[in-house]
C-alpha cells in the first residue's frame, strides 16, 4: 500500500467544516451509519444526530483554540494530530477517522491527553452538550 501525500476530498472537507465553526456543515460529512468514539464516553455513539451532537459540541468548545498540526494519510482513513488551550489547561489530541466509497466519513475516533486535558474536555463538553439538548 503506497502512502498518500496530499490531503484527501474528505480531510479537505473536515478542515473547511471546522475552520467554518458552523455546526451546520458536520451532517454532510457523514455516513447515516457513522460511529463516533469519544474519550469520555465508554459506548460509541452510534447513528448521525448523535455524532452531530459531539462534533457540534466539540465545535464548539474546541474551536476557538483549535489548530492541526500533522496529518497521516491512508486511502480511506486519516489522523489529525490537534492542539487547543481550555482554561489555561493545553490538550493535545488525534482525530482517527475512516470514509466509504462516498467520502463520508463512517468512524470517528478522539484520543485526548493529559488526564488534566481529558477531565477538562469532559467537563466542558457536558455542559455543551447540556445546553444544546436544552
């Protein structure tokens, strides 16, 4: 299997999604069957409006901190190695995630680190996912 260099449609996509800050944009991203694996919940999240719901969440207590800073490629997956500052706590992190024929994406997995960062983002994602339910 030969690496892929350049920035697959689906990266491509992913980037303009989150650099948009739009929540909007995440469902077109994805497969109906998507699951999505969280640091901070033990069960996958399974189906689109619950994948929706934690990108949307991660939209947005991510975001304003957010860079990417290396990416490996594959001809259907990628991992986005991703920094961000949340209350003076700096969290470091991967996205995983894996496409179908269609460049939807069908599986999606965060790792975060350190535990300080991960207990942070737990925190800080439940009450967004809260307000959002709200």
């Amino acid at each position: 299997m030969s690496a892929v260099t350049e920035a697959p449609d689906t990266v491509r996509r992913w980037h303009a999604a989150a650099a948009s800050k739009d929540p909007a944009r995440i469902p077109e991203l994805l497969a109906q069957d998507v699951v999505f694996k969280s640091p901070a919940v033990f069960t996958p999240q399974e189906g689109i409006e619950r994948t929706t719901a934690y990108l949307a969440a991660a939209f947005a207590v991510l975001n304003p901190t957010l860079v990417y800073q290396r990416e490996w490629y594959a001809e259907d997956s990628a991992v986005l190695e991703f920094s961000c500052d949340l209350d003076g706590i700096s969290v470091q992190g991967i996205d995983m995630f894996t496409w179908n024929a269609e460049g939807l994406i069908t599986d999606f997995t965060v790792m975060v680190r350190p535990v300080k960062g991960l207990q942070k983002v737990i925190e800080l994602m439940s009450a967004q996912l809260t307000s959002q339910a709200g």
